[in-house]
C-alpha cells in the first residue's frame, strides 16, 4: 500500500453495539486496569482517621513523642518497583487526596495527632522531582556532611520524569511517561549544564551516537494525519504530511496538492490550506516588520487564519491542535507571533524580521533566537532523576556511566535507610511545613507529612535546618499558611497546564509499516497525536528496528477548552482528568487507534497488551500568556513573588521560572539552595 492508496478503514465491528464494540475494542482482554494502589481503592476518608488537632498550633504542640513509624513503607517490600506499573500513573490515585483535603479544609477535621519520629535534618526537600533532586545535590556538594531528607507524595521519585518500563516478550521497552527532552529555548546555563557534566551527561555527544532519526524514513513511514468522522465527516488517514514544524520528523516529500487530495476537506478548504501552507501574500501591506510583529502579537493564530488571511473554519480545524505539544492549548489561546516563531505557516509573505520581539512568550523568543542543545534517553529525562538519585544514594542504582543508567538496575529499598546521610521517602504526602518558633529568628523549620498510600492513618513529624519546597506552587500556600498574603496569592496564580501521555505496548507495528506510517496527528480526535516510539540505542538498551517486533505508542491529550481564557482552561481541564476512569483512557485509546490504522490490519483486542496512562491534572509549568497576561514591572511577576524566601524556607521548581524545562528546573533549584540562610555563610 502506498502513500496515496489509503482507504477508509472499514466499519469493523466497533461500530455495533457498547457491549459488542468494548469486546471488539478488546476491553474484556486480559491486561491491567486500575484506578487504586496496591490492590486497594483510596479515599480520603480511609487515609485519615484520629482526633481533631488545631493545624495552627505551635509547632511541636501535643505530638506523641518517641515513635519510630510503624513498620517499613511500601518501597521496602520485595518486588517493589513503580516503573513497570501500568494503568493509571502521573498523579495517580494515592498521590493526591490528602493535598485535596487539605486544600478543601477537611484533612484536620480527622487527622490524628502528629507523632514525632525524633529525626533532624539538616535539610528536608519536599518535592523528589529533577528540582527537589537538584536542590538536595546542590545542598550536599556545599555541606559535605549534612543530612537530607526527601519527602515525594509520589509512588516513584522523578516527579514528571516519569519512567515507563515494559518488557514484552524478552525486551524491555523504555517511554518516557512525562518530560521528554533534554532541550530548552535558550542554551543550558552554567549552573545547568554543569550539573549534566557532572552526571555524566553530554547531550550532543549522545544525540550524535544514540538518537537515530534515520530508521522510520528508511522504512518508507512518514507522519500521517487522521481526520475523524465527528469533525471532519469522515474518518480517514491521510499519510505523506510535506512537512512537520519544529522538532518533526521529515515529512514524505509529496507536495501539498498531492497530499490535501488524500483528505476528507472540501476543495475549498484545500484551497485555504494551500494558501496557508505556501502562499507569498504579504497580509499586512504597508506596516513594517515591528509593526506587524505587534499586531501579531495581540491576536491569536486562529484568528490570524480566519481574519487576516481569510481561510474557512474548516480549514482552520486542520490547524487546531498544532500548539498543544507546547504550551497544551490550541491555537484559539496562542498568539500568532508566538506560532510564527514555532514555525507554524501562513506568514511567508509578511517579511517578518528574525528573532524575538516584545510581547512574546519564554517559548517562542528563546526559539526565535536559537534555543539549547537536545537529546532525550529512551524513558525521557527520568533517566536524568535516576543519575541524580545514584550520586545521592549510592547503592540505590547500579552503574556509573550516563550510557549505563537507562537500564541500571534500581534498589528502592535502598533509598530511607537509617544509615543513609541522604534519604529519599516516597507514598509521604507533607502536609504542612512551619518554623518553630518565629520565622525571623527560628532555629528549625518542622515538616508534616501523612503516608499517602493510606496503609497508616497517621500523621508524623520531622524536623530540619531549612527546608526547600520543590514541589507545585499552588500546594504551597496550603502547605505554609504563615506565608504573607500577597506571596500565597502570586503562588497561586500559576495554573500548571494539565495533559495526559500513554504509553501503550502493541505486539508489532506492522500495521504501521503497511500503511506507511511513523505517526499521526489527530486535529479533532480524543488524542492528539499517536506515534511509533522514538529510536534511541545507548549502552544496553536498543530500540526495536523491525516491525515484526513489539513496540510501544506514545499518544497525547490535552483537556484543554477552547474558547476559554488560557488559566480558565487549564483549571477545566485538570477537572476533566480528575473525573476521567482508566476505562474511558483505554477505551479511547482502543477506539482511536483501530478507526486510524484498521485499513492497515491494526486489531485492538489483539495487538494491545499494556496500556500505561500517565495523567498529570498539574502538568506543565505555566508560561505568560501574552494575549492573557499583563505585562508586570521587574520582579513583580507572580512567579518572582511567589518564589521569595521565608525564614528558613525557599522554593525551587519550575513554577519559580515560569515555565516547564528541566534546566529551569535546575536553575531554580540552585537559587533556592543558595538562599538558603546556612548556604549564606559557606
């Protein structure tokens, strides 16, 4: 089959009834399904049991004292290993509803009294993400001796680098579950890079010898897109996309004509597409090219298209989801300027300047301009967070190398030993974070936390020097509700962008190969984007090269809503995610995937293994909106507010950079830590 001979696919028996499609789909198949940890659903009421204690009583106020807590946690069972968990992972159910419920003030209506497991540190992190991680290196590469305590609300530490680990038949196959790239609109910092280096890590180097962009072309796979029957009228894959914008893979060489005669759109559209895609009209005659940059920039992409170049909806609907790979909105919430410095099309003839201009987002200046080296490991930057957790507990990984740290074996039970001068404490949700004492001249900074798997109804209590909270802004004022007003107001203005990654197992992509297919955009369908598994081979670890081996899918979702305000979206769209079962996922997945690839023999039932859905109500950080935003004096951003030192507390993360790349993550980190009052006297 070529890439001008793809056909509808055919009706199948999914489109029979519920009962008769969910058996075709496969969804009485044999593989996990779960929307509960270890075996047992949570709720906040069987997390949290005890006598009512006052949360703004001074620290150390009426702790049983003495207790150690009771029994190891789950990441000292046997077998324990979070990686290879499927179902619902990211925020997965057990991570979250102790933060809801004290969020929503009902936690210390039941919470028992905090028990005091007579531990100090000199240093607590909450948050065990790349920045908690880089903040707790930092603070020991400064104090040689100190003793760190990590506390992660999470089953597995990483934060959003998340690592999805399959083994189908005799392979193990890596995805990454969360953060991605190695990459950056602007050049790694010092502080940043160094930190690679020093891991081990030279992202040019690896991506010259371990990223292979070669193998689907090779193949004869090109990206495709598919155009389902409730936008489009129709469902059908049309494959052989000209060309794909920054960071695509090569389209199929086929011209635009070629290709738009393979789609459902009306000659109309084609023709609007056409005119998008390589028309020279110069849109915005007699203004320069600064001008024409700040009209841009006060109006959105869509309405760029159907006001200014004139196109139809329908062909604007082809254009709608091109933005939700980097910001997790649609063009209705971008700025044109912003999507013209991502490449997107429709402004060849407006003569525009390179480079940045005012009014542009972190994202789009910084790749305006350039932007930083970029690689990412077979399990994305989770394979950095596994590096940083090596140098921290020796023991817990095995291996040296960057080559050899995909596919290092990992010892959780290695990571709360006593022993240990650095200690990483997973399934602890902390709950609240005070000085003892005055915050101005306080010698300790007291930190509360609850088992969040819920197999202890207790809460306890531990002590440090300082304390840096590297998880999410929004928490942080529930956390700290000392903070002054004005700074838990900015923290919570930061409104993370919500999206889903899954991970799906399939026994061969053959169907891929048949049709000619390396991955597909969805304009109007439940998931965005489907795409065969990104090649790398580093160390051990190699990625499949035939299509009769088995190999995983990543696919994306964005709840996003357009239409409304950008924060107003997002706040929907984490509500979505929340309310969404691991059986609505994985039969949106099922159905998607036998509507777009059925022509190429793609079966569901058969050919679907493992499903992995990776769902993050927080997910990215949140970037300024120039269309939404104000323009704020320096240092009187939120995120500049919300990230001001308190006592003996600072905030690392990449909230605090307004934005969601691992080296802000890092940056910050190394910020937090030197603000820190101990850290100022080295």
């Amino acid at each position: 089959m070529t890439d001008t001979d793809t056909p509808d696919p055919p009706p199948g028996p999914w489109a029979a009834s519920d009962g008769a499609r969910d058996r075709a789909l496969g969804m009485d198949r044999d593989i996990t399904r779960r929307d509960f940890v270890n075996g047992v659903a949570l709720g906040v009421g069987g997390l949290l049991a005890g006598r009512w204690i006052d949360p703004l009583a001074p620290a150390g106020a009426g702790h049983e004292r003495g207790r150690e807590p009771p029994g190891p946690g789950p990441q000292d069972e046997p077998g324990y290993y979070p990686p290879t968990r499927t179902g619902l992972r990211g925020s997965h159910p057990g991570s979250f509803e102790a933060a809801h419920a004290v969020r929503d003030g009902r936690f210390w209506q039941t919470a028992g009294r905090p028990v005091d497991v007579g531990e100090r540190y000199d240093l607590i992190v909450v948050g065990g993400g790349i920045s908690g991680l880089a903040a707790a290196y930092f603070y020991r590469a400064r104090n040689p001796a100190a003793r760190i305590l990590i506390l992660d609300n999470h089953d597995d530490f990483g934060g959003h680098a998340k690592r999805n680990e399959f083994h189908i038949g005799r392979r193990m196959l890596l995805l990454n579950g969360g953060t991605l790239d190695i990459d950056s609109p602007t050049p790694y910092s010092r502080v940043a890079d160094g930190l690679l280096r020093e891991l081990g890590i030279d992202p040019p180097a690896l991506a010259s010898t371990a990223t292979d962009d070669h193998l689907y072309p090779s193949l004869g796979l090109h990206p495709a897109v598919f155009f389902d029957r409730e936008t489009f009228g129709q469902d059908r894959l049309a494959v052989g996309v000209p060309r794909g914008g920054r960071g695509g893979r090569p389209g199929a060489g086929s011209g635009w004509p070629e290709f738009l005669a393979r789609t459902p759109l009306s000659p109309e559209a084609q023709h609007d597409v056409l005119r998008i895609e390589e028309g020279t009209t110069d849109f915005m005659p007699g203004l320069s090219s600064a001008e024409k940059k700040a009209k841009l920039s006060r109006i959105s992409y869509k309405d760029f298209l159907l006001t200014v170049v004139g196109a139809r909806p329908e062909a604007v609907r082809f254009y709608q989801t091109r933005t939700h790979g980097e910001w997790g909105v649609g063009i209705d919430a971008q700025p044109a300027l912003d999507c013209w410095a991502m490449g997107l099309p429709g402004f060849q003839g407006l003569g525009l300047a390179p480079g940045a201009a005012p009014r542009m987002s972190y994202t789009a200046a910084g790749y305006a301009t350039g932007g930083s080296y970029r690689f990412h490991f077979p399990d994305g930057n989770a394979s950095i967070a596994r590096a940083l957790v090596r140098r921290l507990v020796p023991g817990a990984l095995t291996g040296d190398t960057a080559e050899d740290i995909v596919t290092a074996i990992a010892n959780y039970a290695a990571l709360d030993r006593p022993q240990s001068p650095v200690r990483i404490r997973l399934n602890s949700m902390a709950i609240r974070v005070r000085h003892v004492g005055d915050p101005s001249s306080a010698a300790d900074v007291e930190v509360l936390y609850t088992p969040s798997d819920g197999r202890h109804p207790i809460v306890f209590a531990v002590r440090g020097a300082s304390v840096v909270l590297a998880g999410w802004n929004m928490m942080i004022p529930y956390l700290c509700p000392e903070l002054p007003d004005p700074q838990k107001r900015a923290l919570h203005y930061l409104v993370k962008v919500p999206l889903v990654y899954a991970s799906v197992g399939i026994r061969s992509w053959r169907a891929f190969q048949r049709l000619g297919v390396s991955s597909i955009s969805a304009p109007g369908a439940y998931w965005s984007s489907v795409s065969l598994n990104w090649t790398v081979n580093i160390g051990r670890y190699s990625s499949p090269r035939t299509p009769d081996e088995p190999t995983l899918l990543h696919l994306v979702r964005t709840p996003c809503k357009p239409g409304l305000p950008v924060r107003e979206q997002q706040i929907a769209g984490r509500t979505e995610l929340l309310g969404t079962t691991f059986e609505t996922f994985e039969r949106e997945i099922r159905d998607q995937l036998a509507r777009a690839l059925g022509a190429g023999g793609f079966d569901p039932a058969r050919d679907i293994v493992a499903i992995m859905v990776n769902r993050w109500p927080h997910g990215y950080g949140y970037e300024y909106n120039p269309l939404f935003d104000p323009e704020w004096p320096p240092g009187q951003a939120p995120h500049e507010i919300g990230r001001r030192p308190f006592g003996r507390i600072t905030i690392a993360n990449s909230d605090s950079g307004a934005t969601a790349y691992t080296d802000v993550a890092i940056d910050q980190a190394w910020r937090a830590v030197s603000e820190l009052p101990a850290s100022k006297a080295l």
